[in-house]
C-alpha cells in the first residue's frame, strides 16, 4: 500500500467516526493533530523507558507497531490536511541530509 492508499484510508476511517463533522468531540484541527502527535510519539518512549534495548529488542512488539501506528496515521493526516506530499518531503529531507556531516 502506498502512502496515498494509507492516506485515504485514515480520511475514510476519520470520516466514518465523524470526526471531521462541525461539532464533533474530537475536532481534526492541525493544532489538536498536532498534539495527538506528540503524545503518540511519547507513547512510543513508554516501550524504552527505564531500559537500554539492545537494536531488535523490544518487550512487546505488538503493542510498539500499534504505537508506531498511531505516530503515522496522525503524521499522514496533518501532511494531508496541510497538503504536504509527505513523500517528497521525506525524499527532500534525505536529500538535504546526505549534504549534512554530524560527528563521528
């Protein structure tokens, strides 16, 4: 799937929940967006939290994807709604990295 499949996908679940109706009790605003964001985001920290996981090692695997999960479908909606081609934007992001140096 790519991510405009996934993107019209999360529109249609956002839009079967009525989520983006007026009056809805969880108005899809960027600044709501982007606070569901982050707080996803900080979830994800809960999985490493009081632990140095060694690369692979994770506690439960099943409930970091669905963390990661709620982390994209939130970044997908907010570059959709702020019409942001989030592929190109990553894509311009590696670009501008791969001219970058960080230390050794």
């Amino acid at each position: 799937m790519t991510l405009a499949e996934l993107t019209e996908a999360m529109h249609a679940f956002v839009r079967d929940k009525g989520w983006y109706e007026p009056g809805s009790q969880r108005p899809q605003t960027l600044r709501n967006l982007a606070i569901s964001l982050s707080l996803e985001a900080a979830e994800v920290l809960e999985h490493f939290q009081w632990r140095d996981a060694a690369p692979g090692e994770v506690e439960d695997r099943a409930a970091l994807a669905s963390e990661l999960a709620d982390v994209a479908l939130y970044l997908l909606q907010i570059a959709s709604l702020s019409g942001i081609d989030l592929e190109q934007a990553i894509l311009d992001k590696l670009r501008l990295n791969y001219g970058r140096t960080w230390d050794k």
